[in-house]
C-alpha cells in the first residue's frame, strides 16, 4: 500500500439540536407539557487539506475555506485529508496519526499505513505485516497479515500466504483467503481476482458476476462498473448484465457520466448507456469542473455541459479545465480568461494564463510572469521566471533556477 496525498476538499457541517416534547396529563388543570433536550455530538468544522512546500520538500496543513496554514509543513509526506478526525503522516520514514492541532495521537512507528481510517479501524504495517488499529492506537486485529485495506461495509480484504480473504471487526474470517486478489465492498459487492480474471462477489461469498474480465474499475459506483474483455471496454450491472457493448477503446468515469472512445474519437453516455453526444470528439478533458468539460473538435476547443450540449462555443485553440469559475482560454498564440458563460475577463494578450486560484491567476508576457485579478488588473508586477498558482496567501515562483514563495504583495516570504 501506498500514502498518497492528494489535494482534497470537503463540505462543512453544522451540528443540530432535537427537541422531544411529551406531554404529561394532570386531574383537575390544564396538561402540563415537559420538555426534553437532546443535543447531537458536535462536528468539528475545520477541514484540513494538505499542501506541498517545494521549499523544504515537506508536507503540512491548511484550512479548505480560509487557505491559511494550520499545521506547518514538517512531514515527508501527509494524507490529503482528515479521516474520522485523524490524518496519516510520515516522520523519519515511519508512519502515524495526527489530529487536527498536530498532536500524535498514534506514533510514527509504522512502516505503512493506510491513509484513511474507516469504520473506526485503520490498517498498519510493522515488521512487515499488516494490521488494525482503533483511534487511540489500540491493536483490535493482530498484525499479521501479508498486506490489507480498509473496512468497508463491516469487513476488509487482507493478504495471508499470498492470497486474499475478508475478515470483520473482530478479526474473524468471514470469506475464505482463496484468491489472487480482493477489493473492498461496495453496494454489496467486491472486485476479486482469480487466475488473472476479475469478477464479483457478494459478502456470502458467492460468486455473483463470474471472474471473466480482464479488468474491471475496482467497485460498483450506483450500479454500474466498467469492465474490459478481449482489449475492448463496456459497462455492465450489479447482476453482470450489460448496460452497454463492450465495444469501446476507452472508457473513463465524469461523475455518472462516462467518456467512451471509438475509433480514435470520443463521445459520452450516461450510466443507463444511452448517448448524450454523438462519438465525434478529438479530445476531452479529465472531468467536469464547474459542470463544464473541455473538448476538441475539428482541431478547436470548447465546452460541454452534463447533459452534452456546447454551452462555449468550439472556437479556441487551446482550453483548460475551469478553476473557481474560470478557465484559460488559448488563441492565435495568445492567452485569455473566460467566465463559465464564455465571457471573456481578461483579454488575449498574453503568452501564457495559468490556473485561476484565491482570486488571482498567473500570466506571463515578454518572457516574465506576474498575478492579475480577475478584471485583468495588476495585483503583482511581472518579475519572475515563472508564476505558479496562489493557495490562500502565498504562490510559489522562481527565478533564476531559484524557487521560493511570495505573499499577495509579491513579497518573498520563505
């Protein structure tokens, strides 16, 4: 298993308060009503992302809504999120458990660990076996095992002698260890492999869609799975129906809906297979930002919304991916920034516009790179080699191979 740090953002939530009334009767006067409060736990507001220092090379903390650093950069590397209040870190190449003031809660001692705790257990290595501890650092399940993932919907696939079984929270076996390979649950079912073929099981551990594909996305996502068979890519259903020809040479996953390739073009389908565009398309982005997708036709660019329709028109010779409402648009050789209604906001005049972030975006003219606001204003004259993007209060740049970080003023702060 790998720690991968990903940059993540998630919702907030506000905690609630129930009020049950109950009514109590009385002879001779009036009902009398009683009132009892109860209050749901807390939830903790603060969602912490990490974020790389390509100064010091290590990972910390900030906060998703402000971007301000909470838990300063001194890990070598860090999950991209909060899990059930905790966080994987490493520390002198040993792995552990934080909370969101960036006290160990469970020591770096480990030689692995999975990156997120799920179901109140996370998976651990030591001594080159695998494990589960609880959220005080208690071992629940013995560390014994070749490899293992995360609990999901009560049991985790775990390794033991080079093939893969289920166990519960106790540790129990549930599914025999019979195969090559085994993912965790999900909407009832789980990806296993035997004899290099992929199929499903259920948590009987019968064998529902037979281990015939030579490859299969790793779990069920509202009752459709990609599978592929003899070099070709489809869909098919949690009974292993086919929801579309495996026919495709591609298929990629937008949130429900899916970009298919044929014929060295792309189209899209929603997840009951039927076609939401024709498969006409030169190229495609990776995903929905802002419910727009980028794609190439008759070597132009433009937008998609979900439904497939072109909402910016197919005119610009380059165009990426929207970031906060707005996305760099490319033609003749230069660089702009339209609004999601394809509004144009900064004008094409630049020789490079970066992603747009914290309300600033990075551009480049005469082969020296500043930040403008978002009406093609100056914020931060043109003085350096290159401009990354600003997160919260501060952008990494360079100049003259020299890489460090500046404030919203253009001020080195590190």
């Amino acid at each position: 298993m790998k720690t991968i740090n990903i940059i993540a953002l998630a919702l907030l939530v506000i905690s609630s308060t129930t009020v049950i009334a109950q009514q109590k009767k009385a002879v001779s006067k009036a009902p009398e009503k009683k009132v009892v409060a109860t209050k749901t736990k807390a939830i903790d507001p603060l969602v912490l992302y990490s974020y790389y220092d390509a100064v010091s090379g290590l990972w910390g903390y900030k906060d998703s809504v402000t971007n301000k650093t909470v838990l300063t950069a001194i890990y070598q590397s860090a999950a991209s999120k909060f899990s059930e209040g905790l966080a994987s870190v490493q520390l002198n190449n040993k792995y552990g458990y934080i909370d969101k003031t960036g006290k160990e809660i469970i020591p770096c001692k480990y030689e692995n660990g999975y990156t997120e705790f799920s179901e109140g257990l996370v998976a651990v290595q030591l001594n080159k076996k695998f494990g589960f501890v609880d959220k005080t650092g208690k071992e629940i399940i013995a560390l014994k095992y070749d490899d293992a993932y995360k609990f999901s919907e009560g049991l985790a696939p775990v390794m033991l002698n080079e093939k893969w079984g289920f166990i519960d929270k106790t540790g129990r076996e549930i599914i025999p260890f019979q195969y090559d390979f085994a993912y965790i649950f999900s909407e009832g079912l789980s990806k296993v492999k035997i004899n290099n073929l992929v199929g499903f099981i259920n948590k009987a551990g019968k064998l529902v869609i037979p281990t015939k594909y030579d490859y299969s996305s790793d779990k069920f996502e509202n009752g459709v799975c990609e599978v592929k068979l003899n070099d070709r890519f489809g869909l098919i259903d949690k009974l292993g129906n086919s929801i579309t020809p495996i026919k495709y040479e591609s298929i990629y996953s937008f949130d429900n809906i899916f970009c298919v390739k044929l014929n060295e073009k792309y189209g899209f389908i929603d997840n009951k297979g039927s076609a939401l565009t024709p498969i006409k398309y030169e190229s495609a982005g990776f995903g929905f930002t802002n419910d727009l997708l980028n794609v190439k036709l008759d070597s132009k660019w433009g937008y998609l919304d979900k439904s497939g329709k072109v909402v910016i028109p197919i005119i610009y010779d380059g165009a990426d991916s929207f970031s906060e409402g707005y996305a760099s648009v490319q033609l003749n050789k230069k660089y702009g920034l339209i609004d999601t209604k394809g509004k144009m906001v900064i004008t094409i005049i630049y020789d490079w516009v970066g992603s747009f972030h914290s309300g600033l975006v990075g551009v480049k003219l005469n082969k020296k790179s500043g930040f403008l606001d978002v009406s093609g204003n100056i914020v931060i004259p043109f003085q350096f080699d290159r401009v990354y993007y600003f997160d919260g209060d501060e952008a990494r740049v360079e100049n003259a191979n020299n890489t460090f970080y500046i404030n919203r003023k253009g001020e080195k702060i590190r």
